[in-house]
C-alpha cells in the first residue's frame, strides 16, 4: 500500500473525520473510496463521449432508446 499526502482545508478534514466516525470507517477508507469512485465517474465519462456518437449513429439517442431494443 502506497501512502499519499495532500494539503486539505480543517474545515473539511473535521468534516471528513465527522463522516467517518457516524460511518464507523477510518478517514482512509473514506477517501479510498472516494477516490475510486471518481476514477470510475470518469472512466464512464470517457466512455460515454466514444460511444455516444456510435449510438447515434445506429438510431440510440437516449438511455431509453437502448433499453427498449429488440
């Protein structure tokens, strides 16, 4: 395991530290979490703006046009 050190306000670590005690986890387990689950918003983000063009393209110009296909 790697550690990372970066500044944060004390307003925001109070808060942090808040959350994580009412959630019984430790502030590293929040952040780890919070941090994956960026990097998947991301991802999705990134894939998103590939496909979208191919989807439309094909006639799916929403959510809902791919859930109801045959």
């Amino acid at each position: 395991m790697t550690t990372i050190a970066i500044p944060i306000e004390e307003k925001i670590q109070v808060e942090l530290e808040k959350y994580a005690k009412e959630q019984n986890l430790t502030t590293e387990q929040i952040l780890e979490r919070i941090v994956t689950q960026f990097i998947l918003e991301e991802r999705m983000k990134a894939f998103r703006k590939i496909m979208q063009p191919l989807a439309e393209k094909a006639g799916y110009f929403s959510e809902e046009d791919i859930l109801t296909m045959s």
